[in-house]
C-alpha cells in the first residue's frame, strides 16, 4: 500500500498542471451567467447547470486522456522501468498510476464546481434533481477501460487484429442472444442483462489492464498478449453469461408465471397464459397450456402484443407474426390433449396486426378485414388448408370491423363508422358471399353515441345485443337488418353485461345502489323471473360451467382480492359462492370480442378455472369448492 | 562452481526473442558478489534485452535469470530493494526534480539514506532544482546513480551509463563507482562501450556477439592470453596467403599487410612464442600487450555476415 500510495502520489504532482487548468475552467460556470445578463434564481441554475456539466465533462475527458496516456506510453517507451527497477510490486505501479489518475480526475471535477459553489453561496442543486457523484463515479469507471484500449493500439501488434475477431464475434453472439428479449419487449430484462455483460467484460478491461503491467513490464507486446488473452477470457465469460442469461429468461415456463392477468384466453381444455414470470423481470412470455395434460407450448410473448384467435372447438391457434409488415397469419393445431409441434405459415398476409380475424365454426374458411384508416379498407377471405384467396370485397374508410361466421356459408360483418370526434356512430351490417364475391346490405344501427360500444350476436347470427354507449343500456336488435327489438333498459339500473346462454336465452346483469340482479330474456327479449345478487359496484360474466349454471364474478369494492366468484343456476334461481377472492378466467374471453363463440364451451374444463389474488391458476370443483392448483406459485 | 550465497547474478540459457527474431541465444553466465563484470557487445547484440531480464523487467523467451539465488521474474520487487539500477535512457518522470525523485525513492527503500544523495548530486554539480527532463544527457545519468547508489545496492546495475556522457561526467562516475566499491564491495553488472574506462575496474569480462556470450572470463586472465603479434613472413610467396608458423596459437584475427601479418591471438605464452619466433621465415617478430577495447574488437568486431562478405585468408595457402 505504500508503494500504491507513492506512486499515486507521483503521478498526481507531474499531472498538478491539471489542476490548475481545472480551476481556471471554473470560470467559466460563473461567466456564462454575467455574459448572458442572467440574474437571480436564472443565474443561480445556469452556474449550477454548468459547473456539474464542466465537471463531468472534465473527469470523463481526464479519465479517458490519462488513463490512455499514463501507463501504457510508460511502456510502450520503456519509462515504466524506472518503478521496475524500485521495490514496488506491479499491483503498486499499476494501482498506484490509476489512483493518481482516478485523483486528479475527481479533483479537477470538483475543482470545476468551486467556483459556481461559492458563488450560488454553498448550493450546486439542479433543477432536476440529479447527483453529480454517480456521473463522475461512472467517469471514473473509464481509465481502466481507457488504459487497456491503449495497450493494444500503442503495440501495433498484429494482435490486435485478433481481437477485432474475438470482439467482433462477441458483438455478433450478444446481437443474436439479445434479439428474442429485443423482439420481446423485455426492456428491463434487457437492461439487466446489459449491466451483468458490462460489468463482466469492464472487469476484464480492469484485470487485463492489471495483466498487461504485471505480465509485459516493459515489453508492450508481451503487455498486449497478457492484456488480449484476459480480455478474451472475460469476454468469452460475459458473453456466455449473456447469453446463458437470455436464455435463461426466455426458458420461463407456464409454471414459473407470477401474475397471469397479462393475457388470458380460455377454450376447451386449453388456457392462453401469459404475464410476468419469476426472476424474468419485466418479459412477460405466453403459452397455451393444456390443463388436462399439462403440456405447454410457447406463444408470442405478451409484450408483443399479438392477438391470438381460438378457433370454434379450440383445434387451432391463430396469430399474426413479424416483426414489421406484411404480418403473416400463422397457425399452431392444438388438439384435444397436445399441440402440435410446429407453427404453420399460411401464407395469409395483413398489412396490421390489428387486423379483425374469423374463422367459420368448420375450421375452413378465414375472414380477414384489414381496416386503412382514411384509405378504403379490405375485406378478404381465404381457405385456411390452402392459402388460398378466395374473394374480397372493400370496407369504409375510417371504419372499425367486426365479423364472424354464422354459418360456415356465410360472413357476417358489422362495419363500425367511427371518425375521430364525430357523432354519432353508425353500424352498418352486411353479409358478404365469397362464392359469388358479392356483399349484400342488411341494415344499419345508430346513430349511437361515442363511448364504450359492446356488440354481442348470437351464434347463429339472427339477433344482436347492444350496449348503448351513451344510455349506458342494452337493446336487442335483429342481427341483419339492425332494427330494435327490444330495449332492454330498467330505469334505476345499470346494465352491466349481457351475453347468450348457450340455450339462446340472454343474461343481462345489472347493480343499483344497493342490490344486483340477474334479469334472464328469452330469445325475443321478454322477461322470464330474475335472480337476485349481493350489492355489487362491478359483475362480469364468468363462463357456463355447465348449461345453465352461469359464473359471475362481483366485486362491492375497488382491490383484486375483493372478487368473489358465484355460480347462478338460471333454472332454479339458486346462487352458490364458489369463492372469496377468485376471478373466473373465462371472463377474459369475453372481453373486446363480437365473437360469440368465445369463451369456453358449458362443461369445459377451461370454464372451471380461477385466478387466486396470489396470481395463482387454480380448477374449482363447483360442487365442493375444492381448489387444485393448476398454474403459480404465488 | 560458486553457490547461491556468493553468486550475485545468475542467468541460465537465457533466451529472449522478439518475433522470429533473437535478442539473446541460450546465455548463462554467474557474477559472483563484489566482481564487477562488464559486459560487452556491439549495438543490438542484446545486452540491454539480457539487463531488462536480469531486472524481472521482461520475461525471458527461455531459461531464467536469478539475482542472490532467488528468480528474478516472480520475486522482482523484493529483490529491488537490494538491486540499483542506472539505465541506459534515463527513465525518470521528466517532471519531477532530482529531490522529488530522491524523496519518491526514500518512501520505497527502508535504508535510503537521504544525505548521501544530497552530497553526491552535490559533488556532481547537478541542478536539484531542475526537473529531470531538463537536465542535460550527462546530469541525468548522474542523478540516475545517485538514486542507484542511494539504498547502498548489493548489486549495481549500469546499461551502458556513459553513453552520451562528456570526458568530465565518465571520470566523475568511474570515481564514484570505485568508490562504492571500495566502500561497500558492490556487485556490479556494467554494460558499456566505453572499454577505457572500465578497464581497470572490471574483474571479469563477457562479450555478447549476435545474441551468443562467446566470451566470459576474468578480465586477468584475458588480458594476458590476448596477445597482438606482429611479424614479417618468408616463407609464403603471396600477400594473401600466410603459413603454419600461427599453428601453435589460436589466431582470432588474421591481417596480412605489406610489412608482413598482424595477427591476434588467444592463447598466448612466452614459450610458445619463442618456438614461433624462431620458425623459419618469421622475422621481427613482436608481442604487444592488448587493451580491453583491442580485445574486444578483436572478439567481436565483425558480425558473422561482415565476416562472411570478406574474402577469405586461407590459412596454410600455396606455397
């Protein structure tokens, strides 16, 4: 240590100069002020604007300048002999001239500062709050890494060429290690990442700087083989950490999700489960996951922001993929137990992702309308085996799309004219052939006004709920031509949602003040007797767990764990809780969707799942309340 | 063969190479304590590769130095403090005075001793005041002994010290360093051009040629088996060609003049030179003493491609 001390103290007095130079640029923090005619608290936070970006500026330059001049020229020229030649050890020399670098560096940092300090009386403080210490620890973090660049660059070895390869290689594995998180969103994640590589690989340039001195002494181009050989070792180490990192990251499985809110779908015996996982930090990956077989198979990740479609029996997956457009329609076939291993291309492009897809109930045909803000849009259709275009017809500009296929010969299309800031809103419906490549007109629905729109045919297309976004109520209307069959609205009452039983019945939910209640409609929209509910500020429709028994889920309060479950037998009236806390996950299916085949079918595994407030997936038995823990781990 | 307590220096096959290029060949040599060994050799017949070895300041290709018995290379820093060094440039920081840099070196050294540096800059007539990169080429090397010599080295190191240095600077530190001899008995490992001036110090010589030690002998008893013989020859009938009558001598170097050869030889004795002079046809023959610089340039005057470019003198030609 005392040699360390020595030599630092030597190199701090050969570089005093420095020092000096610092303090006259402390100036100029105070100058700018009195150029610019600044006066006051303006004046005060110029100077102190200035002097903290004096001070970086001053110790990232210093750190750089003489950590790539100090040591390395002493031996590349051989002058570094002169402390070989004393008792001091090569960590002495080599920490020694760092420390007198890393001194002088702060130093003439603070000296920056002096000047505007005494001036704005003891007060350096931005505006924005930040610390000048972490920006000059990070200058400082720059002379071993200067140093060892200049070993290399000062042997003109051949060397060196080496290490463009090695570095080029680690750019090129990092490149391809990072991409997935890149493509996944996973900022943090990526950012972790980064900080464990630069860590590792400064490090490096830390003991390889060490290395070069204690190995090469005098000869630069033995400092340059020690410092290369460290170098690439260290490399190779964070280069293999990253990438055994990322992948680390992206082999998160269903059971390591921690909050499974992030994207939700429920079909058959298969779930789409996706959201954060345990120590993945902000990568969110996604998967179907059958809960019968527990087998898995990764999706895009939620980040990506992918929609994914199930088609009518939960045979097949759909989404968009790509990284830009055109975005390609792939499939993934998932049985009744596996998913296939392979992820089919179509060969079906949309120029968005946000593109309105339908799928008729046999699996074969495709409906794709591709909206075009204020161009015309494109309504096409597709056999899906195939690839192949059948037809397509144009959609209104400015217009917002939702189809589906009533019958496996017939495409349903509500065309949703809804121009920014205009009122009102006007549905118009059609049905398009694409065996004759013809669309007919049906009707139109409006105007209606801007807010919360909520379409939910029936499955065989004839009728129609609506939510008024304005009245905040629902009507039935005839699902082609549009005309009101019924309003659906109690005064006193707010509706809440309304849905299809599976036996063409409708549900309609609806709280007041202190009560909520279940109102049950036959197809026509006439009343059959309700069923009343506990006072509810929230209910959402949960999915038939078997035909006619109907999970709702309530909430009298704001917070997750308030949910309660229940399960409504729409025969008898009788309404059973299934459980504090849980939130059935079909209600996920049924958001944002004309489909009306979404959600699990009655009687489907999926239709007995819940989430837990502790983020865990688990089946309920609606008979006896036994929970089994399907996903999570809290 | 002397042991470790009383060997200063040690180098076994030393070999240092630069690339495809050799600095230094297989070189062992020992230096035992209080000799003062000169090392000879022309420029780049790697003299100052061999020193920085020798001061764990560069790792051999091959072999091992050791100082006192101990490896030079991994116990470096402790072997420093019983080693000066004056290197052939003056490497000290160019900022700093002659007190700064002996005030640096007694912060390192447990037995410094301050005043004796004082006094002997003093006696140099060096500037203390001066930076070190203003002084001049003879003041640096000064200062530079007066660090070496500083903590009372065991072993003394110089490289070449009196390159660039006036008359008076050469005398002023050949006194000094006879005087450190005498007081301390200092080991001293001195490469150098400057034969003269260590002629009547060095106790041993050794001569580095192209990288080879071809040479490492006590400097008595090279001095007297050198021998310039000068003649006049009957017997060959050419200028170029000379006879056997050199049989008897190892004959380093052969130069056929028009009085007759001069030649220099290895193994002189008086005996074997009166049985020379009486051979038929030598006349005049003569025997000269020769200086260390003569024996030197005798050695290792000509480099093997000099040697090789030069028409040959066949020994023992036509008669």
């Amino acid at each position: 240590m005392k040699g360390l001390i020595a030599v630092a103290r030597r190199e701090i007095a050969e570089n005093r100069m420095a020092l000096l130079a610092a303090l006259i640029a402390g100036i100029g923090p105070i100058a700018v002020p009195v150029v610019r005619n600044l006066h006051g608290a303006h004046a005060t936070e110029v100077r102190s604007v200035s002097a903290f970006f004096g001070a970086v500026t001053l110790a990232a330059g210093f750190s750089i300048l003489l950590g790539f001049q100090t040591l390395s020229q002493g031996i590349s020229d051989r002058r570094i002999g002169f402390f070989f030649a004393r008792p001091l050890s090569s960590a002495a020399i080599w920490g020694g001239k760092l420390a007198g670098v890393a001194s002088l560096a702060l130093a003439a940092a603070l000296l920056v500062t002096l000047p505007a300090f005494l001036v704005n009386g003891g007060n350096l403080a931005v505006d924005w709050g930040w610390s000048l210490w972490p920006f000059l620890a990070l200058s400082l973090l720059l002379i071993p890494l200067s140093f060892a660049l200049s070993i290399p660059i000062r042997s003109r070895s051949a060397l060196i060429g080496a290490d463009f390869l090695v570095f080029g290689l680690a750019a090129l594995v990092v490149a391809l290690a990072a991409r997935p998180l890149v493509r996944a969103h996973a900022t943090v994640a990526l950012r972790w990442g980064w900080i464990g590589l630069a860590l590792i690989v400064w490090l490096g340039f830390l003991v390889a700087g060490y290395r070069a001195v204690a190995r090469g002494r005098t000869d630069i181009r033995a400092a340059h083989r020690a410092a290369s050989r460290i170098l690439w070792l260290f490399t190779a180490i964070g280069v293999l950490g990253f990438a055994a990192y990322t992948r680390f990251v992206l082999s998160a499985g269903p059971e390591d999700l921690t909050d499974q809110w992030g994207e939700t779908m429920a079909k058959g015996s298969w779930v789409v489960v996706g959201g954060a996982a345990r120590h993945r930090f902000d990568y969110q990956p996604r998967f179907a996951y059958n809960m019968e077989s527990r087998q898995s198979r990764r999706l895009p990740d939620v980040s990506t922001d992918t929609r994914l479609f199930f088609s009518h029996e939960a045979k097949t997956l759909l989404w968009f993929e790509g990284a830009e457009p055109p975005y390609e329609l792939v499939t993934l076939t998932v049985g009744r137990q596996a998913a296939s291993a392979e992820v089919r291309h179509t060969r079906i492009f949309s120029s968005s992702r946000w593109s309105q897809v339908a799928l008729s109930a046999d699996d074969r045909w495709l409906a794709l309308a591709q909206p075009k803000g204020k161009e015309p849009g494109l309504l096409s259709v597709y056999e899906l085996g195939s690839g192949r275009f059948l037809a397509s017809t144009p959609l209104s500009p400015l217009t917002h799309i939702r189809l589906f296929f009533p019958r496996s010969d017939l495409l349903r299309v509500y065309e949703i004219a809804d121009v920014p800031g205009s009122n009102p809103v006007r549905i118009r419906i059609f049905d398009f052939d694409w065996a004759a490549r013809k669309a007919t007109a049906g009707g139109e629905i409006g105007p209606l006004g801007t807010g919360w729109l909520l379409l939910s045919p029936s499955p065989d297309g004839n009728r129609l709920l609506v939510r008024d976004p304005v009245k905040r109520s629902f009507f039935l209307a005839d699902g082609r031509s549009g005309q009101t069959i019924a309003a659906l609205f109690a005064p006193g009452w707010k509706a809440r949602f309304a849905m299809f039983l599976s036996d063409g019945r409708i549900s309609l939910a609806e709280t007041n003040e202190t009560q909520a209640r279940f109102r049950i409609l036959d197809g026509h929209g006439q009343e059959t007797p309700g069923i009343g509910l506990p006072y509810a500020e929230t209910i959402f429709p949960g999915g038939e767990i078997s035909p006619g028994k109907l999970v709702v889920a309530l909430r009298a309060k704001a917070g997750v764990s308030a949910w309660t479950s229940l399960l409504v037998d729409l025969k008898t009236g009788g309404v059973k809780t299934l459980g504090e806390g849980l939130f059935p996950l079909a209600t996920f299916s049924y958001w944002n969707t004309t489909d009306p085949f979404a959600g699990p079918s009655p009687g489907s595994p999926a239709s007995r799942l819940f989430f837990t407030p502790d983020h865990r997936l688990v089946e309920v038995d609606p008979a006896t309340g036994v929970r089994k823990v399907i996903l999570g781990n809290g | 063969m002397s042991t470790p307590q009383e060997t200063a220096v040690s180098l076994e096959g030393l070999t240092v190479r630069y690339g495809k290029s050799t600095a230094c060949e297989d070189v062992s040599l020992s230096i035992a304590r209080g000799a003062v060994y000169a090392l000879l050799g022309r420029n780049g017949a790697g003299k100052s590769s061999l020193v920085r070895c020798l001061l764990g300041q560069q790792k051999p290709s091959a072999g091992r130095a050791l100082l006192f018995g101990r490896g030079v290379w991994s116990e470096r820093t402790a072997l420093m403090a019983r080693v000066g060094v004056v290197p052939e440039e003056p490497d000290a920081p160019p900022a700093m005075n002659a007190l700064q840099l002996s005030d640096f070196c007694r912060r390192l050294y447990p037995r410094w001793n301050q005043k004796e540096v004082e006094d002997r800059l003093a006696r140099f007539g060096v500037s203390v005041r001066n930076s070190f990169g203003r002084l001049s080429k003879g003041e640096k090397g000064e200062v530079m002994l007066a660090l070496a010599l500083g903590h009372g080295p065991e072993l003394l190191v110089l490289d070449d010290p009196t390159l660039g240095l006036d008359l008076v600077a050469r005398k002023a530190l050949y006194e000094d360093l006879v005087g450190e001899l005498a007081d301390r008995g200092t080991t001293v490992l001195i490469t150098t051009h400057d034969l003269s001036g260590i002629e009547g110090i060095a106790t041993r010589v050794g001569i580095l040629k192209e990288g080879r030690l071809v040479l490492d002998e006590d400097a008595e008893t090279l001095k007297s088996r050198f021998r310039r013989i000068r003649y006049g020859n009957q017997i060959t009938e050419t200028r170029s060609a000379y006879g056997t009558e050199l049989d008897a001598f190892e004959a380093v170097k052969v130069k056929v003049r028009g009085w007759g050869v001069d030649a220099v030889v290895s193994n002189y004795n008086d005996l074997s030179f009166e049985r020379f002079r009486s051979t038929d046809g030598v006349v005049d023959a003569e025997v000269a003493p020769m200086s260390l610089e003569e024996i030197f340039l005798a050695v290792a005057g000509e480099s093997s491609a000099e040697k090789a470019a030069e028409t040959p003198i066949a020994k023992g030609g036509p008669r």
